[in-house]
C-alpha cells in the first residue's frame, strides 16, 4: 500500500536508489523528532513529505531496514525498496540535493570550526591558555571533528563544501597547537589525536552483525591479536542487542565505516595501530575488498576474498568462519610485517634502509650506500651481507653472527616445513593446481631478473662478449660453468688491466678462485657431497639468487639427480612467497636430498660463505672496493653469470610452460615487471592469490 503513494522504475539506470516510505503514529508525540533526526543523522535526502531516499548499497539499505523496524514497532508503518528511478526527479536532480544538504552541513561546522579558531586565538594573544581552557577547547574540537566525520560519511557525490570544512578544521588544529606550553606540546608529540587506549579494552564484549564477510572478519582478528586479549564476541541478527557490548561493523556504532574508511581501517587509526608494517597491507587489502574501489590496488584481494568466500559457504557458523580465517590473517600478517620480508633484495634491503638510517640513526646514508656497494661485489645474497655488516659495526663479531642468523631463521625454519607439507602432499591436485600458476610466474620473474641483472652488469661491448661467449660455451660446448666464471673474470681482467699489470701483482684472487675450483670432491659420502655443492653455490654465486640456480640445477639435478627440474622450479616458487634470502630455495633442494639434515645442512654452507666474507673483509672495505684488480675480475665474472642463468633458464622452461595458459602467465608476470615496474613482491603474491584462486575454482 504505501509503495503505491510513489510510483518507481524497477528498470535498471546508471544509478539505483533505496527509498523508505512511511506514515507515522500521532504518539508517541516525540516520534516524529526522533525519526527526522535519525533521516537527518544518515544524510537522507526527503523528496515527497514522508518519502525519503539515499544511494543504493548494502549499508543504507540496512541503516533503512532498522528505521522501518523502529518505526513499525512503534505502530507506524514503512516500507523499504530499490528503485532505479523516483517519479518527479532525475538523477542528476537527486545529486544536487545532496551536495546542496551536505553543502550545508559543511557550511554549519566550518563556521563552528572558524569561530572556536578565532576565541583560541583571542583568549591566547601573548601567551599560552592554561589547562582547564585548553581541555575544554580540545573537547570542543573532538566533537567538532566527530561530526565532520559525520557529514563526510554521508558525502555521497562529493560535494563543494566539504574542502573547505575539512581546512577550517586544520586550522582549529593549529591554532590550538600554537596556544598550548611547551611541556603540553612535548606530551602531545607521543600521544596521537583522538587515540584509544588498549588497556581501557581489555575483556570487552563485542558484537557485530551475524554472516560474517571480509570487514568484520579482519576487524574481530584485530581486536583479539591487537586490543583485546580475552574478548567475548557476539553475532546478532537484526534488532538484536546485547547490553553493555561494544558494536563494531554496525550503524551508528563508533567502530563503523567513517568517511572512506572501511571499519578495519578506522579501528587501526582510533587504537594507533597504523604504524605496525603488517597491519597497513592488510588494511589496504581488506579496503579494496570490502568497498571494492581498488584504492590501493592490492593484487592479493582477489585471492583473499576467494578464499574467503568459499569458506562461507563451507562454514555456515559464524564462530567457526571467524576461527578459520583468524589463521588466514596470521598468516598474512606474518607475510606482509616487519619480521617477514618478501620481495628479494630490493625489499628487505628498502626496510634495513628505513630501519638502520632514517628511524635509528645508526648509519648515515653515505655509509650504507658504501656498504651496500660492498656487498654487491660479493656472492651471495646482499640483504643477508648488509645485516651482518651492520650486526658487526654494532657489536662486534658476536653481533653480526646473530644478525645474519636471525635473518635466515625464520625463513628457513618456513621452507622446512613447506618442503616437508610438499613432500607429504604435494601429489594433490589443490597443490599442482597452484603451481600451475605459480611456477610459470616464478619463471618470469627469472626472465625480469635476467633483465636487470644484465642492465646493471653490461657496462660495454667487451663485457656482453663475455656473456655471449658464456652462453655459447656452457649452451653449445659443454663446458663446466665454475670454468666459465674464471676464464671471464680473467679475460677482463687482462682487457681492463692488461699483462704487464697483472704480472706486478700478486694474483690472490685468481689463484685462490681456482684453489676452490680444483678442490673437486672425490668422497662418495652423500653427505660431503651435499655440503660441498652448496658450499661453492654460496662461494661462487655472483649475481645473488639468480646464479645459485645454475649450480643447483647442474649439481642436484644433473649430476646428483637428487631432484627434477620441475622440483627445483617448485622450491624457487616456494622460496619467492617465503620470508627471508630468495636462496632459500636451496633449503628445499637440501630437504628433498637428505631431509632435515639435508635441510641444515643445504642452509648452513649455501651462506656460510656470506659470513666469512663480511666478517672477515669488513675492515677491509675501502681497500677492496677500491682495488681495480678485483673489481674488473668480478665485472667479467658477472657478465658470465647472466650467461649461465640465460641457458639454465630454458632448460627450466619445460616444467613450467606447459599449454598457452601457462606461457600466458609467464609473459604477464614479466611484463609486469620490466614495463610496469611493478615490484617482484607485489606480483609475487598476485600470483599466490592467482593460484589459489585456480585450485577453489577448480575444486568447485
């Protein structure tokens, strides 16, 4: 009957609308207030007496659907509905009566916001306010703020007004910061505005709305991992209440969406958690998700809300969904903080940087960039060399052994255990199903790689005959790679320095490269044999990561057959969403050889080499960076490297690219990061979430 009293469209337009139509009882007489102040609280628009209207979404509907109830309950009637268009206004009349309301609303606490600046400004002419003066003010602008944040939420077709309120609030903020003393100024620095304190949280009820999705989820991760260590969680349907609770996810609670915030993000700010590196990826993810503007551009929301979306269907409890996906976010969280870094070099070496210079002052950026052009001429992974420099310059010998060891431990620890759960279950289809998309990744992100490894060695057309010559060599003629390395490392040596040069000085490096090269193991033990390849893989591994595949695929392959091809590509896809070195994979070759020993043993020898270099050429550094000998050796080692990865690289090629789908995803990932410049951890992941989502679909 009352959807009669407005005649609507049902038929689908650019924008649809949800409207609430209704006739309210003569009492109680305080009824019609409430009601209109809780259209007004909203941000409805009335476009006929008792006919009002608001965007169409899942939250207005809701927020409508609770006033109907409200309103039924207290005699009146309402009905809620979606209507592609409303008799009597276009849509783009619609629009303008909301900017117009908003517009006012903005216009309203701007001059709240001026006159409260102009009295602080007064009151503090040559000198600061006292306390009392400067708590009330301070309460004033809370509430202020408070209901901005109100009107923005409801700021649907962003309307004029809504800068310049937002700057009349900025300078509210200035002026009350200009007026206070200097020890309120010093306590202000520690203590973010409008914060929460945690311990006030502690043992809570909380309660949300029943069938859990993806915001209220992540928000019941966070309260019980970052708030509230013993909460007590409550799913209630509509109208229910559950007295003395804190509601998050719900209208009109305090931990709700406000402005662009989904309620994740607006928990992270009122608890001051949005520093914790982890926690920002997560909230960027659960945004894009759960508001689906692609803000951030977060290529793990579509794997996640996947994931997410198939276990709601498995797991109709509320209880159990949350317990679920609790894992699923410790495990992002344990992939995305500070403690666990994936990306390679460039991303651990971007957070050492962050950490070491600009938060701790430990190093000044002229040092660390003289350190890192040391580590970059050693073999071996960089990130874990610059942790153990710094670990040494900051106490001593014992200090760079425990950094460098609480750099690989964790990731090591990782790829033991997915080494053993691929052993054990990597026969599955769920498992092939996601290396089938990975691994092609994996093999575009060698090819990028490649690229930027051969961008940074070619310096001239010497060297790229040296990598040719490589190429040729090890592709056509056989020859052992160790053999390769040497020969160019002393072809450029003798083009850069010429004889007479090298005669005068003592070849230390070369004889001493060659020393190990001849050092060839004739024990049959399995055991020195494994420590023996992944000793020289560490030694000899010019161009980081890279060039330690060479050596597994001709050693552990090749000549040992301890594993294939295509398990070696599965343990550097492993080792691409691992925390720690990229050389990890070599922890997963070592378990598939000997097991757990096989493991510690891989791990321990592949950066052994790293240790010694570091520690013991530390003090050292400006000698060796500066000694042209050497460097021209490394150039031409180098050059040959990208080489030997080039024809180790198709040799892999068959395990991965398998159909056109699969060579499909190999060129995207390359694509992606050579001409986009996207970054290896960001398509890392992407690919993770892309395999996964190929096993659920393929599952269903």
């Amino acid at each position: 009957m009352l959807r009669k009293a407005l005649k609507v469209s049902d038929r689908t337009q650019e924008r649809d609308w949800n409207l609430l139509i209704h006739q309210l009882p003569p009492k109680p007489t305080n009824l019609r207030v409430r009601i209109w102040r809780k259209l007004q609280r909203l941000g409805a628009v009335a476009i006929k007496n008792s006919v009002y209207v608001l965007p169409a979404n899942e939250k207005t509907q809701e927020s409508f659907q609770w006033l109907k109830q409200e309103i039924e309950s207290a005699g009146g009637e309402a009905a809620v509905f979606q209507a592609g268009s409303v008799e009597g206004a276009t849509d783009k009349e619609l629009v303008a009566s909301f900017r117009k309301a908003r517009d006012e609303e903005f216009a309203g606490v701007s001059a709240e916001f001026d006159g409260l600046t102009g009295a602080i400004a007064e009151q503090s002419r040559g000198k600061h306010l006292s306390a009392g003066r400067l708590a009330a003010h301070e309460a004033e602008i809370d509430k202020l703020h408070a209901e901005l944040e109100r009107i923005a939420a409801n700021d649907f077709f962003n309307a004029k007004g809504r800068a310049g309120a937002f700057s009349s609030y900025e300078r509210c903020q200035k002026a009350i910061r200009a007026a206070q003393g200097p020890g309120r100024k010093t306590e202000l620095k520690s203590a973010k505005h409008g914060t929460l304190e945690v311990a006030k949280h502690q043992g809570r009820r909380w309660v949300t709305r029943s069938n859990l999705h993806i915001d209220r989820l992540a928000s019941a991760w966070l309260i019980k991992q970052f708030i509230d260590k013993h909460p007590r969680f409550y799913f209630i349907a509509e109208g229910e209440t559950v007295e003395g609770a804190i509601p998050f996810d719900m209208f009109g609670a305090e931990f709700t969406h406000h402005g662009e915030d989904c309620t994740f993000e607006t928990m992270l700010k009122r608890f001051d958690l949005v520093e914790i590196k982890g926690l920002r990826e997560i909230a960027e993810i659960v945004h894009d998700i759960d508001l689906k503007d692609d803000k951030f551009h977060r290529l793990e929301a579509a794997g996640l809300n996947a994931i997410i979306d198939g276990l709601r269907k498995v797991l109709r409890d509320d209880r159990k969904l949350l317990q679920q996906t609790s894992t699923l976010f410790d495990g992002l969280f344990a992939l995305l903080s500070n403690f666990i870094n994936i990306g390679g070099p460039v991303a651990q070496i971007t957070m050492m940087y962050n950490h070491m210079v600009e938060r701790r002052h430990w190093l000044s950026d002229d040092r660390f960039v003289k350190i890192m052009a040391f580590c970059h001429m050693l073999p071996g992974p960089e990130a874990l060399q610059l942790a153990i420099y710094v670990g040494y310059l900051k106490r001593k010998l014992l200090g760079g052994v425990l950094a460098g060891l609480t750099f690989i431990l964790p990731g090591a620890v990782v790829m033991i255990i997915l080494s053993w759960l691929y052993i054990t279950y990597g026969s599955l289809p769920q498992v092939n199903n996601v290396l089938y998309v990975l691994k092609p990744s994996v093999l575009g992100i060698i090819a990028a790689g490649i690229i930027k490894l051969g961008r940074a060695t070619i310096r001239n057309y010497f060297l790229a005959g040296l990598l040719a010559g490589a190429f040729l060599g090890m592709r056509v003629a056989g020859i052992n790679f160790l053999v390769i390395l040497l020969i160019a490392g002393l072809l450029n040596l003798l083009h850069a320095e010429g004889w007479p040069s090298i005669r005068r000085t003592r070849a230390t490096l070369p004889t001493l490269v060659g020393a190990f090269v001849l050092l060839l193991p004739f024990v049959n033990s399995r055991w020195f044999q494994m420590a023996w390849l992944f000793f020289k893989t560490g030694l000899f591994s010019f161009g980081g990561a890279y060039a330690s595949i060479v050596f597994l695929e001709r050693g552990a392959v090749e000549q040992h057959h301890w594993l294939s091809n295509s398990q070696l590509l599965d343990g550097v896809a492993l080792s691409v969403a691992t925390p720690g070195p990229f050389m990890l994979f070599t922890t997963f070759t070592g378990f598939l050889a000997g097991g757990l020993r096989g493991a510690i043993i891989a791990t321990f020898f592949v950066f052994l080499p790293s240790f010694v270099f570091v520690l013991g050429g530390a003090r050292y550094i400006e000698k060796v960076r500066n000694n042209r000998l050497i460097q021209a050796f490394l150039a031409g080692a180098s050059a040959a490297v990208v080489g030997v990865i080039i024809v180790v690289s198709l040799e892999l090629i068959p395990a991965a690219l398998v159909d056109p789908p699969t060579i499909s995803v190999a060129l995207i990932a390359f694509l992606v990061i050579i001409v986009m410049k996207v970054d290896v951890a960001k398509v890392a992941l992407g690919a993770m979430a892309g395999g996964i989502l190929y096993a659920v679909a393929r599952g269903m």
